[in-house]
C-alpha cells in the first residue's frame, strides 16, 4: 500500500505527452499548446488615438487653432501638422506625425472657425503605442498552455489561422460485475443501474478526452480479457468495480494476464484504498473501486491528474483553495480521509453523510479536503485547504464584489 503523495508521484513520473496535430484554431477550445508561438508583429502595429478626439501640439495649449484634417480607422496617418493646427481623429486611427498629445473631443470649445484648446494639456495622452501590448518575435502563446476563447483573440491579433496542440487523450471505460445494467435498460429487483460509467464518461469528457464506453463485463476472466483487449488502442483504460479481495474479483488478474505492470494496488486513503494504477504496454491503467462515492473521490485525485498530464498541460496538480470549516466535524482517526462537502466562496461544510457506496453526495460536492491520520476533529473556522471539483464555481448568493 502506497501513501496519497506517493501515488500521485508514480502517476506524475509514469506518463508522456502524446503525439501533436495541428487544427484550426476555431476547434482548439480546452486543447493544450505543444509549441511557443511569436509574434510576427507589433501590436498595435502603430501608434493610434485610444479616443475619439484632437491630434495637438504641446505649445497650442490653451489657444484657438485650426482643424486641418480628419482622420479614421482604417485611414492612412497624416504626413505632418503644423504649430495652429490640429487633426481630428477617431478612436484607432493612426495618429499624425509631430502629434504630441491627443485631447478627447469632450474636452474642447468648439466655435465657427476652430477649436480652443483646454490649457491644461499633458505629454502623449491618450495613444496607444506601437507594440505596447505584444511586440515582434516576443513569445505571447506558451507551450502546454490550455486554449481558451481568450486565448483564440491573441492568435487571430496575429493572423494564425492553425495551430499545434497536443492529441486528446483516449479513455475507454468499463465497469465490471454480472448486477450491473446500463441505465437505459431494465432491471430486476436484485440488480443496479451502473452509474459509474456515465459518471467517469461524463468526467472524462468534461477534462477534455475522446472517450469511448464498453459495456459492462462480466465478473469471469474471460469475459474481462475480452473487454481488456477492446481497449488496447486507448491512451488510459478506466474500470469500476471487481479491485477487491471478492470470490469474483478478477479485474486484476485479468490484467496482469495480459501483460500489465503494477505500480501500486492499494493506496492509504478512506474512502477507496483498493484503488490500482499500472501499465499495459503504451497504455496507462486505473481500476477504481467500485463503490460510486469512493470511485467518485479517486478519480478526483488520481484519475483527473492523469487525465491532464496526458493532455500536455504542465498545470497537472491539484490546485487548493484556502478557506475555513463551516462548522465542527468529527473524524474517525487513524486513515487518512477524504471528505466531501459544499463551498460558497467563504467556507467549507462537509457533506453529513457520505459512505462509500452513496450516489446522493456526489451531486452536492464542490470540493475535498484531505485529512492525515491523526486528525479526529475539526473545529468550525479552522482554516483547511480544499480541493474544488467542480469546473464552474457560481455562487447561488448575490454578494459585493468591489474593494473598497
């Protein structure tokens, strides 16, 4: 049996980024940069008005002067302008050589035949510089950087239409056990629905993988060599169910049959010790427990790391949120335990009854928090870190965002 850290250790140091293809970038949203992308120009590629107004000279503050021309976006800059002059100019166009400030049109007194400047004027306000904000042959895109629609504004600022990412990762999941159906069939009175399999299915999908589901397997070794060997060609095959010490319990051995090296078989956390990752040739293996709660929170911790080291991302470990406890909660010492509840931006309130076969929890969890062995007790306001699990973490609570 292996330690949490350990595990995660052996996961860390047992994965390779896949192969690379290049896609257009409309279809590269969640996908992980494989190479530094430069600019091939400066952004702005010139100097232009960050406002709609008034192209001037620094010794005409405070006097009438002349509107010479006017200037959009799109339009060519004006050669020059001279001492009692000015040129109108729009927000983004390019501004006039000898400008040295631009004065917002709001500012000025307009009259028949010209402007007056306001006297207060100061050096090159209002322009956007050339190369202020990207500038030529500076990397803006990293590799092993995840794409997101903001990401996809900085490619098209420099005219790339395709781009090098990482190969999504391949899973293919199934779950093992003669009572399991899939959720679209019937059952009868001594049977379950298995919903493990849409569970990590959906997981997976959210994390960015193809992902493809075999029906369950029986719990005979032949039947899970079969399922075994029609997922030879996946990146990671994920099973459910059949990792214990049960009369049939032959997840592990049907694999080992086949070739797979292991690298742990039991971890030291509660809920989900039976919990084994090893290697089928080029392929990565997890068997998850099949208990859909202790599944749940070891997919969590084990499965989801995996999932995006194999994607390329370098930002492949856990990340924690600080926050304080709820209210007082009670732990039985001596495993270290894994503890679901809800987060609402200030605390954390472990969910009341989480046993390793509930489903009802799962639903509720935004986050884990991880205790050691030793601890039997936490105290409302201890300052504990939380791992979040949901993606997309809205509050149901309208609150005050400004700092004040």
């Amino acid at each position: 049996m292996v330690s949490i850290n350990r595990a995660l250790e052996i996961i860390y140091n047992n994965i390779d980024k896949k192969s690379r293809e290049i896609i257009p970038i409309e279809e590269a949203i969640g996908r992980v940069v494989s190479q530094d992308y430069k600019a091939s120009f400066d952004l702005p590629r010139f100097d232009n008005s960050a406002m709609d107004g008034y192209a001037v000279k620094m010794a005409d503050a405070g006097l009438k002067v002349k509107i010479k021309e006017i200037t959009y976006a799109g339009d060519e800059a004006q050669e020059a302008f001279n001492q009692g002059e000015v040129v109108k100019i729009m927000t983004g166009a390019p501004t006039p050589n000898g400008c040295e400030t631009i004065v917002p049109i709001e500012d000025v007194v307009v009259e028949d035949d010209g402007i007056i400047l306001p006297s207060n004027l100061k050096m090159n306000m209002m322009i956007r510089w050339k190369g202020e904000d990207i500038k030529s042959k500076e990397v803006f895109l990293y590799a092993q950087t995840k794409v997101t629609a903001y990401t996809l504004a900085l490619l098209a600022s420099q005219g790339i239409s395709h781009i090098e990412v990482y190969r999504k990762p391949k899973v293919v999941i199934f779950s093992t056990g003669e009572e399991l159906k899939a959720h679209y069939e019937k059952i009868e009175p001594h049977q379950l629905y298995n919903s493990n399999a849409p569970m990590f299915y959906a997981r997976a999908k959210e994390l960015g993988c193809d992902v493809s589901y075999i029906s369950s397997s029986g719990d005979t070794l032949d039947s899970l060599t079969e399922s075994i060997k029609d997922a030879y060609d996946a990146d990671l095959i994920l099973t459910s169910g059949g990792v214990s010490v049960g009369d049939k319990d032959f997840t592990i051995k049907a694999f080992q049959n086949l070739g797979m090296e292991i690298l742990f078989s039991k971890v030291d956390i509660k809920p989900g010790k039976p919990t084994t990752f090893g290697k089928l040739s080029n392929c990565l293996v997890i068997n998850l427990p099949g208990n859909p709660l202790a599944g749940m929170v070891n997919f969590e911790m084990f499965v989801k790391p995996t999932i995006l080291k194999l994607s390329g991302t370098k930002n492949f470990y856990h990340p924690l949120i600080t926050t304080k406890m709820a209210n007082d909660y009670k732990i039985r010492a001596g495993k270290n335990s894994v503890i679901l509840g809800t987060w609402n931006g200030v605390d954390f309130t472990p969910i009341s009854n989480q046993k390793p076969g509930m489903v009802s929890p799962l639903g509720f969890a935004d986050g884990m928090i991880v205790t050691t062995k030793e601890i039997s007790f936490l105290e409302k306001n201890r300052e504990v870190l939380m791992i979040p699990i949901k993606i997309d973490l809205q509050s149901d609570r309208e609150a005050d965002f400004f700092i004040r």
